[in-house]
C-alpha cells in the first residue's frame, strides 16, 4: 500500500522513494537485532524474554485471524471453503495451489487459461534451492510473488519452505523471528530480514529483503491500468473473495503449528489466554503486550 500511494503521488520516483523510506529503517532494526540474537541468544537472559514473548506473538496473530476473518468470509459458501483449505494444508498441500484453489472455486470456474498456468506453477518453485545469496533472493522473490492477504500469511509460506522444505532454520527460530517481526517498526514482512541473516548473515537479510519486496514494486509499478478493471468485474471480486478466505486458512493452521513450539508449559499457556483476553476486549497496542511478556519472562527466569 505505501508503494502504491508512492506511485500514486509522483510516478516512479514516488514509488521508489515511498516503498524505500518505508522498508529501509524496520530492516536496519531487525538486522541489528538478527545480529544481537545470534550473538547473544543462547543467554539465558535472551532465552527467558522470547519465553514470555512467543505465547504473546500467538495471542497478536490469533486477534488478527480473527478480525481479517469477520470481514472476509462474508457467507456460508465462503466459510465451506474455508473448511476446505484448512483440510488441505493440514494434508500439505502446497500453499500455492491453496490459494489459487480458492480463488477458483470462489469464481465457480473450472479451468480457464489463467487457471492452467496457475496450477503447475508451485511443481516449479519448488526445487531445492543452495543456501547462496542466489538462492536465498529466488526463495523469497518467489514468495513475494505469490503471497496474497495478509502479512502473516507470510509465515505459513516461510515455514512451508524454509522450515520443512529447504531446512534452512528450524521452527523454533521462525517463532523467534516472527516475534521479532511484531515487536519492530514497519511491515510483517521485514520477519524475511531476520530469517536472512539467520541463514546467511548481514548479506543474507539484505538479499532476503530485496527479495520479498522487489515483486511489490513490480507489481505496483504495472498495476496501474488492471486497478479499474479489477473494481467493474465481478469475476475478479469472487476470486479475491475466495484467495482472502484461502490465506485466512493457511493462517490458521502455521499459528496452530507455531504454537505448539510457543506453549511450552502452563505458564505459556496461561500467558496467551491473558493477552488474548486483553487484545479480544480492550484497545490495547500489542507492541506493550509484547514488552510486557518479555518481563514477565524475565519475571519467571529470576524466580526459578
């Protein structure tokens, strides 16, 4: 959306200058502390604050499934797929023909051309790929190209891949880079900084956040004459419809995965339930429940 208001304003220069001004400094802090976590995190001071953070990050993720999932599944048909697409990423199939399958069945058509170039489209993006720079900005262009709704659909697409397909880190280490994500500045997406660095240093979160965002501007930059298209055509409303409930479900199921590395014990437990109820009743920014699960890790750390 900043990109676009960036080319909206003044063109070309507008969307560098906007997407640039908006990206640069949350990346420049999760570098810094992408670096301080492999330094520092095996401290035990490191280890008790991502202990009180994590069951917070999940309790955050939750409030925005359900909030993104009032508006988007607007009828009964809708929340069938739903159904649907959680069934089958709980039977691993691929996000890709998730999403693309939503928008299709949404839309009623059985196969059209853009159908038959969407689906076999994840069989090649889903080569192993070496943990070089190369490889590094070819895993998350790709997931920058294909990523639909909402930034934490990013984590379903970054476990999938980097976890389970390329194991390039485990899924301790992508919860640990999600609540670094939440508790900064600046888009989801700069959890991709994190990650990058945690594969391959200072040069690999450059290269990860070159990667997840350059299909942004590009499709900003050519968007421009599809927009008003986009707004007559009903088709394209019910594939949208059908993509936005699809990535609610991959959504639902990585934050049902994720927790299961974040609610550890009864502690944990009861720490997501206090900041859901918090989130789920009161106006309450989550960057201050995320502060105050770090103390409350460090709380339970100098008590044990």
């Amino acid at each position: 959306m900043a990109i676009h208001v960036g080319w909206a304003r003044a063109g070309f220069r507008g969307l560098l200058v906007a997407g640039l001004s908006f990206i640069l400094p949350a990346a420049l802090i999760v570098t810094v502390i992408a670096w301080a976590y492999v330094r520092y995190g095996t401290l035990p001071a490191a280890g008790a604050l991502l202990y009180g953070v994590k069951p917070v990050v999940i309790a955050v993720v939750l409030q925005a499934l359900w909030r993104l999932g009032r508006t988007a599944v607007k009828s009964w048909p809708l929340a069938l797929l739903g159904a649907v697409a959680i069934t089958a990423t709980f039977l691993r199939v691929n996000e890709m023909i998730v999403l693309a399958g939503g928008g299709i069945l949404a839309a009623g058509a059985p196969r059209s051309r853009a159908t038959a170039l969407a689906l076999p489209l994840p069989l090649g993006l889903g080569a192993v790929l070496p943990a070089t720079l190369g490889g590094i900005f070819l895993a998350f262009a790709k997931i920058g190209a294909v990523l639909f709704g909402s930034g934490y659909v990013l984590l379903a697409f970054l476990r999938a891949d980097f976890v389970e397909h390329l194991h390039w880190i485990t899924s301790r280490q992508l919860l640990d880079a999600v609540a670094v994500g939440q508790i900064t500045p600046g888009p989801v997406f700069t959890t991709a900084t994190f990650v990058g660095y945690l594969i391959h240093g200072a040069s690999g979160a450059a290269t990860a956040t070159a990667g997840i965002f350059a299909p942004a501007f590009f499709y900003v930059a050519v968007s421009g004459p599809l927009v008003p298209w986009l707004r007559r055509s009903a088709t394209a409303g019910r594939v949208l419809d059908g993509v936005n409930v699809a990535s609610l479900a991959l959504m639902a199921v990585v934050t049902w995965q994720l927790s299961r590395d974040a609610l550890v014990d009864w502690r944990t437990s009861l720490m997501a339930l206090i900041a859901a109820a918090l989130l789920f009743r009161t106006r309450v920014n989550s960057a201050w429940l995320v502060l105050g699960g770090a103390a409350v890790g460090l709380l339970f750390s100098a008590g044990a």
